[in-house]
C-alpha cells in the first residue's frame, strides 16, 4: 500500500535533491527511499524502478532548462538574447548539476514525451539565433556550436580544469562573445556567397516601320 502523502513528484524531488547534492551517479531506490523515510519497496508504488526515475529525472531537467533560457532570452534579440541565454545556461548548470547531467542525455527515440521536451529546449535555441537571419541547416550548425561551446566549458570547470588565476567569468563571457562574433562572420559569408539574381535585359523597342 502506498505510503500517505507519497508521490512520484515527492519521489523526483528526493532524487533530484540527491542528483545535485552528490552527483547523478549517486541517485539509487535504495538512496531516495532513505531521504523519504520509506522502505526501498514502497517506491515501486510510484515509479516503475530506476530506469524510470532517470527518466524522470531527465524530464525534469529538461523542463527546467527550457524555463531557464526562456526566461533569460525573454524580452531581448540578438546578441543581448545569446549572451543572457549563455549566462542562464551555465547558472542552471552551477544551481543544479545533478538536474543539468540528467537533461544531457539524448533521450530514446520512441520515447515521444522525452524527445517534445528535448526539442523544446532546443527550440529555445532556435528562437534566439534565428535573431542573426540563420534559418535551415545552418540553424542547427549554429546550435549545436553554441551548446558545445557552453557545455565544453561547464564541463570542464566542473572538473577543476581552470586552475589557472584568471577569472572564469570572464573567461566564459569572452569565448560566448568569440560564438556570437562566430555567427555574424558565417552570416555574412552566407550572404556573399549567395549568388545576385541574373538581371533582366530590357526589353527591346519595336522598330518603326
């Protein structure tokens, strides 16, 4: 019988609390059942084993995420709106990593709820660069160096690999600056490279006869 006032949200928030306490890896039944006060059986009454909680827990990053950066971007465009959606990212990532490292993972392919809040976040995205006239391919390009670029850093810095005296802060707002500097010269080379429409000869006047 479930436990009163027990719940899969009270379950994901206990394992969300652990995630960005001690790290994703340390999320387990027998974990959350400990900081619920509940046997580790009892959770099945809720979540269908841990493959379903890190599923849920990947949910719940993800959607908080989106949150993040829409709530940055909000109200701003171009580069304002890429270097407030930077500074969001890297915040979640700091405030949350355990939710952060569970949005990472590529969500399964005939999962459709996991794969609208994935694309929902990238969509977030979208929506900011397309601020630069990017559209099509180059959208994507554009998207997946931006998360790389700002994924790249967090990672490392999670793992103490800036040990040297300057500041990281600046170090991150320099290389987001060095993507949207990025952006303007590939739109512009998109925009040179394009080719003028052929130009119409007028047309000849009739001869007089």
């Amino acid at each position: 019988m479930a436990r009163a006032g027990l719940d899969p949200a009270r379950v994901v928030e206990a394992a969300v609390q652990i995630a960005d306490a001690r790290g994703l890896a340390e999320v387990s039944l027998q974990a959350v059942a400990e900081r619920l006060g509940v046997r580790t059986p009892s959770l099945y009454n809720h979540v269908d084993g841990l493959p379903a909680l890190r599923r849920l827990l990947a949910l719940d990053g993800m959607r908080g995420l989106r949150e993040a950066l829409a709530a940055a971007a909000l109200g701003r465009s171009g580069a304002e709106a890429v270097r407030a959606m930077a500074l969001a990212y890297r915040a979640f990532a700091h405030a949350h990593p355990g939710r952060y490292a569970a949005a990472q993972a590529a969500p399964p392919r005939d999962d459709a709820e996991a794969q609208a809040q994935a694309l929902a976040v990238v969509e977030v995205v979208f929506a900011v660069l397309r601020g630069f006239d990017i559209d099509s391919d180059d959208l994507i390009h554009a998207t997946r160096g931006l998360r790389s670029a700002m994924h790249g850093f967090i990672a490392l810095e999670s793992a103490g690999g800036f040990g040297l005296p300057a500041a990281r802060d600046e170090s991150y707002r320099r290389l987001v600056d060095v993507v949207i500097a990025g952006l303007r010269t590939s739109v512009r080379r998109a925009r040179s490279e394009t080719p003028a429409p052929p130009r119409r000869r007028p047309a000849a006047k009739a001869r007089r006869r």
